[in-house]
C-alpha cells in the first residue's frame, strides 16, 4: 500500500512538471501594440498644423532657455515637489507588487513549533514539544501565475513611464509658472508707471489750473484717473504674490510670497523640430504608460481564463514530537509527508466567468483608455504647433501698435503744451500706449509658455 502511494505522488509530480514545461505565458507587448494600433487607424504621415516635417525631437530644451535660475529652480522642485514624491512612492508600491506576484511561482517553505502540557490538578502532568517543516509548491501548468507576474510588471513599466511624464510635466509647471511670476512683476512695473504717469499729469494739470489755464473738470478726471490707477496698482502688486506662491508651492516651499526672481523674461528660443506623428507614440512617457496599461490588461485576462482549468499543487511536511528537546530531532521521533493534489472548479455560482468577463472588458477599456489618451496627445501637438504661428503673428501686430501708440502720445503731449488739445486726449492716448506695453509683455510671456508646451506635448525631454 504504501509503495502504491509513492507512485501515485511520483506521477502527479512528474505530469504536473512535464505539462509545467508545455505551457508558457506571454508578456503580452506585441498584443498591446497590436490592439493600440488597430484602435488608433491610420496616423497622418505629418502634423496637420505644419507643411512639412521639420527634423527629429531633442531633448534639453531648459539649457535652450539660458537662465540659471530657471534650471535652478526646476532642479529644486524634482528633489522637493511632493507629487513627485508620491509618484516615485507609487512605483515603489508597483515594484513590490512584482515580486508578491512573482513569488506565487517558488516553492513555499515554513517552519512551526510549540509544545504543550497537561495532567490533573493534584497528581503527575505530561508535556510534549513538536517542531514542523512544511513545503509546498502550486505548479503554473497553465501559466495563470506567470500571466499575474506579468500582468505586474507592465503595471511596474506604466508606473515607470508614468513618473517620467511627472517629471516632464512639473519641469514645464515650473518654467510656467516662472514665466508667470516674471510677467506679474513687469506688469506691477508697468501699472506703476501709469501711476507715476497720471500722478505727474495732475500736479501738471493743478499748476495750470492755478494758473487760470485747466478749469476743475481737468482737475476732476486727472483725480479720477489717479484713483483708477491706484486700484490697478494694489491688484497688480495682488497678482504678482499670487504667482511667486504658485511656483513656490511647484517647488515645495511653504507659499508666503517671498521668492526673489529678476524681472527679465529670457528670449524665446527656436521652435523646436516636431517630428512626426507616429515617432509620438513611442516617445511620449504617458503614451507608453498606457500601452503597458494595456499589457497588463491582456496578461490579467489570461489570468483569468487559466483561473477556470484545474490547479496542481505539491505539499509536504517534516516534523516531530517528543517530551523532550534533546529528543525532538531524533529520526525515531519524525514524521515525514508528501502530497500531490489536483482541485479543479466544478461549481462555482459563475465566479470565475465574472472574472473572465470583467478581466475582459477591463481589456477593452485599457485600450479605448490608450486611443484617447493618443488623440489628446495628437491635439496638444497640433494646438501648441498652430498656437506658435498665431503668436508669432500677433507678436509683429502688438509691436507695430506700441510703436504707432507711442508715437501719437509724443505728438499729443506737444499738442497739449501748446494749448491744441485736451487733457482726456493725452489720457486716453496715455492708457493704449501702457495697454500696448502690457500686451507685448503678454505675449512673450505666451510665447515662451507655448515652447514649453510644445516641448512636453511633443515627449521633448527637459534634460
């Protein structure tokens, strides 16, 4: 009998390894990039907003910007800003979940022990040690926890890829947000100068009324004006602390307003080359996360449906018991047992069919998931490339209104000296040039904003 049993566990055990050797799971990429691609189309050969393709992407475009702060302050914010943080932590979590995964795949071995005493209340009593081995191993004969380690480590690579398009995009915020900050200040510049300019304008317009030449309506709206511009100057100086909070908040730094930046906004380096459509689908960190994402999805389906075949397991034990330590080890006093089992799903109430079905749909959601994701990567570059060109174009507009705006203002204020027009003209003419003024500072700003924007919806690196 008992060589019978030795058989039947030597049989289980070496059918279970041979069908092990027959069956292997995929890592599912070449499927994802399959489905990803028959979800997506036909690409353009090239971008809609341009004529033609214009070289390849590079990265490094912060050193294009030329400002040691600027580098300074994106450095500061990759070691400080906590989103990144918890980006870098969730891959961490990602790793992890990789090795519990694959450890299903190894051997199991634990070790117990206790001991244990009784007898009567008035009489002798009799102890027992007892120390226990024990092994076991679900052998993956339809790759169900191959298919879960997997299925981990394209999470672990989204992870990955996802952390990289973070950090793309806090560099970005940074820069943004430092351009933001630089243009408030110029702007603060700017409303004080019409302060300054309409505070003069009044002290002039009081001497000439004091003189018998303004009458008190002149008096009256030059005090309008200087309220008017007063309120202009508390909500700029307002707008200037809100944005230096902001970008100290990107770098992690308690937001109290007292980042010192120099009120120069850098030139606004060379567009750069946007490649072509496709070559964004393999560059973009948060394309590639979705691609994995997908992966993962196949690989969970195949755990599913391998969830549904029988499972084979192997389990053993060693052990012994005796009333005494010095004895508990003796070959006389253990045990040994070994195991093969196969259990298969018989009844279930249509758990494991949920599982398939919803493993599945999960599959088609990873992939819809990654279509959308790609077309707004496609309308970011297409946005940001068609956005240059109507900046450049109102950049020439906005100079030639300065120029023409500041020329007028000359020409009124010797009309105004010599008596041929009035003081609301002047005014008026004032206001459009330092409104000409705030609006060419504005779109540099906007210029260098859409750089950057181009840069990052392209996968540019900022490195």
């Amino acid at each position: 009998m008992k060589k019978l049993t030795y058989l039947a566990v030597s049989i289980s055990i070496a059918t279970s390894i041979a069908l092990q050797g027959c069956v292997s799971s995929p890592d599912r990429q070449e499927t994802a990039k399959t489905a990803v691609n028959e979800s997506l189309g036909d690409v353009p050969t090239n971008w809609s907003s341009i004529a033609e393709r214009v070289g390849t992407v590079e990265s490094g475009w912060l050193s294009s910007l030329n400002d040691p702060l600027l580098t300074s302050l994106v450095m500061e914010a990759q070691k400080n800003n906590y989103n990144l943080q918890a980006a870098a932590q969730n891959v961490n979590v990602s790793r992890a979940l990789v090795t519990q995964a694959g450890s299903a795949l190894s051997p199991q071995l634990g070790f117990s022990t206790g001991g244990s005493d009784a007898g009567a209340l008035e009489g002798s009593s009799s102890g027992s040690l007892n120390a226990n081995l024990q092994a076991s191993w679900e052998l993956d004969i339809w790759g169900r926890l191959a298919a879960g380690e997997n299925a981990a480590v394209q999470s672990l690579k989204a992870a990955e890829a996802e952390y990289v398009f973070t950090q793309y995009s806090l560099a970005a915020g940074v820069s943004k947000a430092y351009f933001v900050s630089i243009e408030a200040i110029k702007q603060t510049e700017l409303t004080q100068m019409t302060f300054d300019a309409v505070a003069e304008t009044m002290r002039i317009t009081k001497v000439q009324f004091d003189n018998g030449l303004a009458d008190q309506q002149d008096i009256a709206l030059a005090k309008a004006e200087v309220a008017s511009a007063e309120d202009a100057l508390i909500a700029s100086k307002g707008a200037q602390r809100d944005a230096i909070r902001s970008l100290e908040l990107l770098l992690g730094r308690y937001p109290s307003a007292e980042l010192t930046i120099e009120a120069k906004l850098p030139n606004v380096p060379a567009a750069p080359s946007p490649g072509i459509p496709s070559e964004l689908l393999e560059r973009r960190p948060d394309l590639i996360a979705a691609e994995r994402q997908v992966a993962a999805a196949f690989n969970k389906l195949d755990q599913a449906q391998a969830a549904k075949l029988p499972s084979v397991s192997l389990t053993g034990s060693l052990g012994g018991s005796s009333s005494s330590l010095s004895s508990l080890l003796n070959p006389a006093n253990l045990a040994w047992q070994a195991i093969g089992s196969i259990a298969a799903p018989i009844l279930d109430g249509g758990r494991l069919d949920a599982q398939v079905e919803a493993a599945n749909a999960e599959q088609k959601a990873a992939v819809a998931s990654y279509a959308q994701t790609a077309l707004s990567a496609f309308s970011d570059v297409e946005t940001a490339l068609d956005l240059g060109q109507v900046l450049r174009q109102r950049e020439v507009a906005l100079v030639q209104s300065l120029e023409s705006s500041e020329e007028a203002l000359r020409i009124a204020n010797l009309r105004y000296q010599e008596g041929e027009t009035s003081l609301l003209e002047v005014l008026q003419i004032q206001q459009r040039v330092f409104s000409a003024r705030r609006n060419v500072l504005s779109i540099n700003r906007a210029l260098l904003t859409q750089f950057i924007d181009l840069n990052l919806a392209l996968g540019g690196n900022w490195q």
